[in-house]
C-alpha cells in the first residue's frame, strides 16, 4: 500500500484538490449542480455524509443536498480562504484535511462581515466519474490564539 | 470495489467498532498506553491526525498523543455513550461515524456533572497489527432541538 500510495500521490493530489477547490467555489457561487455533480453517489451499503459546523451528522445525498440547498438560500455572501490543505491517498480513498477561513456578510441589511476560521475533513472516494466527495465534516475553531490552542478548554 | 466492501463488512465492521470501543475506553480510563496502542502510525508521506471539539488541526503522532496525554490529565471525569455508530469499509480504509454523548465532572471540587454532544469522525487503516486509528475528528452539537438542527445557524 505505501508503495502504490506514493506512486499515484501527485496525480491524484492535484485532482483531488481542483475538486475541493470547486466544492468551495460552488458554495460561494451557490451553484447547487455544481454540487450535486460533486457529491458521490449513495449505495446500497454506503451513504455519503455530512456534518456543518455546530450541526449533527446529515446522511444520505438527499439531506445533504437538501441542506447545501438550505445554506445557499440563506447566505448574501461567503468566501473561502483555504489554508493547510493536506491530502493523503489510500487506494480509492483519499482525505483532504484544510483550514476555511471564512469571510460572510453580516446581518442582513448591514454593511458588515464575518470572519470565522473551520477545520475540514473532506473523504473523497475514486468513481467512474473521477474523484467525488463522500464525507464532509467542518468544525468550527473556537480558540483565536494560536499559542493557547493546544490547551483548549482544559483550563478553568 | 463494491462488491469487495461488501463481501469484508461484517467481520472488518465488527473489529473496527471493538478498536473504537477501546478508543473510548481508553479515554475514560486515562490509559495512554492504550490510546497509543490504538493511533496508526506516521509513515514518511502521511501522519495522523486529530481534531478535538473547538480545536484547530493537529498533526503527527507526537503531537496527536501528547494532546491526549493533556486531556487525560486535566479531566477527572468522562463517560462516553455512543449513539449513531456507522461503518464504511473502503478497502483498506474505513470512517466510523458516531455520536458521542458525553458526561463529565463539573468544576473541580464541586459534586456537579455536565453533559454534551460530540459528533465524531474517525477513520481507520487495515495494517498488519489490526484496524489502528488514523484520523479522529470530533465536533461539538451545539443545536439542542433536533427539529431545529437542520437550521442550523441559518436563521437570524
């Protein structure tokens, strides 16, 4: 498995990271075909998931399209910076791990932004059709200062 | 593929949900032994990976073991039911999804608990000495109602 996981490493990389470049472009464009196309189909076995920032877990391509849909609706504006993004190939499955750093319009009517930083966990698995999401999990980080993250909430 | 991930389900399913059993375990017990034992690990192309709830990533087995490490020190109470347990295998790659509801100490001193929802990814490698943990993602449920949840944070 090392072996075959290097080989194929920088090929599949670079795919697997112009499709999550355009999962992020299909949120801020809030083009919902763009992310039906990305999102991998449900098996019988398998079914592809999905967890927002807060959120429980969404299964199935229904409800996670259904909320994608719900999200876009309810978004003026969002832009992703990524940062971190790391990629590991194993066989036909590959995780993409990132930092979303989050720039949203304020509260409706105003002239004001958000910024907000969510670490990813994107499984994407090799189709037919080419690399395609089956997992999504953003959570928010709730500590600002790089120094005092690894102590998280330990301290009283 | 798909017929290979059916034809392992059951026997692969069932040694995956014991490791993460043990994963739990070892949390409650303070046993880095254990949660030691359980981590994959880094090879020179790829190092495990963690994400607590609120936390940013962190990465490598020194700095995923030391944070456990950490956590086991300052928690003097956990207790762990796990609801929702779902496992996928994909070759030599599986994530278990589950929600982990959490029962802790209160403040230090006081007879007092608290209680929380955590919806946890974790994926796992097939290696030579068993399923071993290889990315822990966990995130806090921060939607009490679960007919609001799919509300999310959408609503004003």
């Amino acid at each position: 498995m090392e072996e075959s996981r290097s080989r194929h490493m920088s090929v599949d990389t670079a795919a697997i990271e112009t499709v999550n470049q355009e999962f992020y472009a299909a949120i801020e464009s809030a083009d919902l075909d763009k992310m039906t196309e990305i999102w991998a189909e449900d098996t019988t076995d398998d079914q592809v998931s999905c967890v927002h920032p807060g959120w429980t877990l969404l299964t199935g391509r229904q409800e996670v399209l259904r909320s994608w849909a719900l999200i876009m609706a309810n978004t003026t504006y969002i832009q992703f910076v990524l940062t971190d993004v790391n990629t590991t190939v194993l066989g036909d499955v590959a995780v993409l791990t990132c930092v979303e750093n989050i720039l949203t319009a304020g509260e409706e009517g105003e002239a004001s932004f958000a910024a907000g930083k969510v670490v990813a966990s994107n499984v994407y698995l090799r189709t037919a059709q080419g690399w395609r999401l089956w997992m999504h999990h953003g959570s928010p980080v709730l500590q600002g200062d790089d120094d005092e993250e690894e102590e998280g909430e330990l301290e009283p």
